[in-house]
C-alpha cells in the first residue's frame, strides 16, 4: 500500500533558487552496488518499476563494469532489458569501451563515465593515474556522441579525500574542464566522503563557473557522513544548481572509499525542496512506500529520517 502524501511541510519559497529541480534518483546503482547481501535481478527490476512510479524521471539503473569490480552489479544484461520499457532516463555507468559496448548492444542512450580529482582514489578506483583515466574516457565519450548518446562526467573526491586531505579547487576545476572539453554533456560534482559544507561549495560552483563551465550542465552528489547533505544542496542550489543526485531511502556509499557512507536520501531532499515551494514532480508518498518496501528485502530500517518520520506515522 502507498503512503499518502503529507500535508506538511508548509511551502514557504526563498528568493533566488530554481523553480524546478530533477533529481537524479541513484538508489538502484549507487544505492545497491554496496550491500554485502546479493540483490535478486527481479528486485532490482522491481525497485526501479517502483521508482519509476514515483514521478522520478532520470532513474540511474546498472553498471555495465566488470563482475569482479562490482559483484552486486553483475546482472546488468539481465536488469537493463527488464526495465528498458519504462517512459523515463535510465543512465547507465560505462568505465571503457567494452562496457559502452555492452550498454549499447542493449540499447542504452544515455551513460556515464567515473572520474576522480585525486591521485589516490583513482588509483584505488580505476588502477590508473588521473590523466590516464581521461585519456580512457577520450574514446567512450567520443563514441557515445557520435551515436546521440547523452554522455554524464561523474567526478568523486571534489570536497576532500581520504588519503591526500584538502584537494584543491582548481584541482578539480581542471579535472571538470577536461570532461566537458571532452565531450560530457553534464557533470556531476562528487563529495564522496561527505566532508564538503556550505562556503566550500559555495567557492568550487563559482570556480568553475569562472572557468566558463555553465551551472546548467552541472549536478552535485552528496554524501550525509557529517550531516551536511541538505545544506550543501541548498548552497549548490542558491548557485543556481538545478540538477541533484539522490539515492532513495539514503541507500549507498562508496565500496572504494570506507569512509563514504550514504548518500543524501531522495526522501529527505524532497521534503526540504517542498518545503521551498520547488517544483520535482515526485509522489513523496509513493516514493517513501518504495523504500519501506526496499528496505524490507535488505532487512534493515532506511537510515532516511523522511522515510522513518512518515512510515511511523502509519504504524
């Protein structure tokens, strides 16, 4: 049974913020890709049926890595046609060329690729230094737009890093300049260990937006390891950041990074952009359901305080 819709909060909007914002739901890819017990294809099927029916339009669905990189994700040529049918985005994570290959022959239209502003985590992620995990993405994006594909740049460790500390800003401005020179139609700004507050996020979007990089083509992904997920959205937002990346019921982390826990929870987000008087589109009802019902087959409660609040409310 569907939750339904809660009358608060009341809608009070602030000046300056977008009127609408897409949230980038990632909960079946990023949210999944980290639990211990295996997810059976035909929930995973399920939650992103679900998902879907929640008025979320951009649904992250699989990634088309190698098994050994990512067990949890090994069933992508299973998944991907068992939800390619529904009338919303379904992006999928492409790391080389065999995996756009893969994406492809399936008939996916929209990838991403998985940079890092550091040394250290695209060593621990991708084996490889940072120019030369450009200059594996070079031939994937390059491909992909010459097939219309819409190509997303993920860029991890942009706030901090666990083993080098402080990155610098311009640091990760050059790293966001080279995936959009490449042929990125959008980038998503990663906090992967959850460290970055307001003012820091503050300076990185006007960075970049100084580097000529426009605040349309860029998303932000933060992690609530410190609590300060909702904040730094709406500092991302008062810069005129229009796309957020959320994971339902706060599902997910990092399996390269194991101080990330998780991401910012698509409930909670909602709730506060209501609360703005900002337009998603998204049944908050429907979508605190879908969790309670995923949380149900991991066997433990969403971490997400929305889900909690509004799912006690209808025991």
């Amino acid at each position: 049974m569907n939750a339904p819709e809660p009358v608060l909060p009341m809608a009070v909007p602030a000046e300056g913020l977008p009127a609408r914002v897409r949230i980038h739901e990632v909960g079946a890819r990023d949210g999944l890709q980290n639990e211990k017990a295996t997810v059976p294809t035909a929930v995973k099927a399920e939650f992103v049926r679900r998902l879907a029916g929640t008025g979320l339009t951009t649904i992250e669905a699989t990634s088309f890595v190698h098994p050994a990189w990512v067990p949890q994700l090994a069933d992508a040529e299973e998944l991907y046609p068992a939800v390619s049918d529904l009338p919303v985005e379904l992006p999928v994570l492409v790391p080389n060329e065999r995996g756009l290959d893969r994406a492809l022959a399936l008939g996916a239209r929209r990838v991403a690729v998985f940079a890092s502003a550091t040394e250290s985590f695209a060593k621990a992620n991708l084996n490889r230094t940072v120019d030369e995990a450009l200059a594996m993405f070079e031939p994937v994006v390059r491909r992909a737009k010459a097939q219309d594909v819409h190509v997303r740049g993920y860029l991890s460790m942009c706030f901090g890093d666990p083993w080098e500390g402080a990155v610098p800003i311009p640091q990760v401005v050059k790293v966001c300049r080279a995936l959009l020179d490449m042929g990125c139609d959008e980038l998503s700004l990663g906090d992967t260990v959850g460290v970055a507050t307001p003012g820091h996020v503050t300076a990185l979007l006007t960075a970049l937006t100084g580097a000529g990089v426009p605040v349309s083509a860029l998303g932000v992904h933060f992690h609530d390891t410190y609590g300060q997920a909702l904040a730094n959205t709406l500092a991302a937002l008062q810069q005129g950041v229009s796309t957020v990346d959320a994971s339902a019921g706060g599902l997910g982390g990092c399996p390269y990074a194991k101080s990330a826990t998780g991401n910012l929870a698509t409930e909670d987000l909602v709730w506060m952009l209501r609360g703005l008087g900002i337009d998603t589109g998204i049944d908050l009802g429907r979508l605190v359901a879908t969790s309670v019902w995923m949380a149900a087959h991991l066997g433990r409660p969403s971490p997400s305080r929305t889900v909690r609040a509004l799912s006690h409310q209808e025991q």
